[in-house]
C-alpha cells in the first residue's frame, strides 16, 4: 500500500460541496482528514475561535 497526501484549500463557510467533490473523486480509500487551524486572532489563539485554512487529506492508494 502506498498514501497520498492532499492538500485542500477550504473556506469552511462556503466549501463544503468542493470537499464533497473532492472526496468523492478520490479512486483511493481516504484515511484521514487533519485540518490545518490559523490562528489570527487572539480570540483565536486561545481557542475561542478558529479558522481553518486547509485540510489535509490522506488517501490509502492501491501499488
């Protein structure tokens, strides 16, 4: 077995039909999905709000 990362742009408000998309494009069985979380803010900083930038997916793919 082999894995590919990738790495998806997201605004979380307005993207969630791209990542359906996406997702379901994918040939490979899909492992994981990590976020990546950006903290601007302060509010941010201490956890009351985030933003995530970009997910980063996994994707268990057939040799």
């Amino acid at each position: 077995m082999k894995y590919k990362v990738h790495k998806f742009e997201i605004h979380m408000d307005d993207d969630q039909w791209k990542l359906e998309d996406f997702l379901n494009r994918l040939e490979g069985e899909v492992v994981a999905v990590i976020p990546n979380n950006k903290n601007i803010s302060l509010a941010q900083i201490y956890g009351v709000s985030r933003k995530i930038d970009f997910l980063l997916i996994i994707e268990k793919i057939e040799d």
